[in-house]
C-alpha cells in the first residue's frame, strides 16, 4: 500500500471517467419518499454517496466511484451531504443505515462492503451488465 493511497481504494489515483453524472432535485416539494423514487429512477445504476464522483468526501464512496468507473457504467450519484432529508430518508426507505448506497433499476444492491465483494467475485459485472 502506497503512502498517496491510504485506504488501498480501488483506481483511487484515476479521475472518475465520463459515465458518473451528479444529478440534484426538480421538484422538493413532493412527499420525501417520492423525492427517493425520483432519484433512484433518473438511472438504472444510481448511487446515494458522500460527496460527488469527482471529490468523493469518504473513502467508501471512492470505493464505490473507482469500482463503477472500472465497470464502464454510466451511472447517477447524489451527494447526500447536500440535504438532511434525504440523507436520514434514504436511510428509513432502504433500510440501510450506511452510504454509500448503490442501486440498480430501483432495487438496493448494497453498500461498499457488498460492492466490493460483488466486484472481486465478478457479481456485480453481471448484475450491471458490464
């Protein structure tokens, strides 16, 4: 492990490629579920996470920007850092009480653990169809 890559993050030294798009709300007047459905439905690969693909604010979520990004996927984030409703609604609505979160067609996949499981087994290329 490397003194410029302390947390030994996956592709941690690449600049996100061209598949990361950050997405923020139209509409936050809509019930705060709807505000998720919203989200999560402006891509089939979304990811709730701290910060943005270009300057993730934690090292699971550049985990799980370096693990997309050597899939090829063209995916949505939303940094969850930006708004406290969503961030403790995300949570109450998945389930799951970490980010990041990543989902796919609208199902939760899981956080950076998973991810990263799923990445190294080849799972996650083929629940993503990388």
């Amino acid at each position: 492990m490397s003194n410029d890559n302390p947390f030994n993050i996956l592709g941690s030294d690449k600049v996100p490629q061209e598949g990361a798009t950050a997405v923020s709300e139209e509409n936050k007047s809509n019930d705060l579920n709807e505000r998720i459905k919203a989200l999560i439905g402006s891509s089939d690969i979304f990811l709730f996470m701290k910060g943005n693909a270009a300057m993730p604010q934690c090292g699971f979520s550049a985990n799980t920007i370096a693990i997309l990004d050597a899939l090829n996927v063209k995916y949505n984030t939303f940094d969850i850092l930006s708004d406290m409703d969503i961030r403790q609604g995300v949570k109450e609505f998945s389930n799951w009480p970490t980010y990041p979160q990543l989902y796919f067609k609208g199902q939760l996949v899981g956080g950076n653990d998973i991810i990263t499981e799923m990445y190294h087994s080849g799972d996650l290329a083929q629940v993503l169809g990388a």
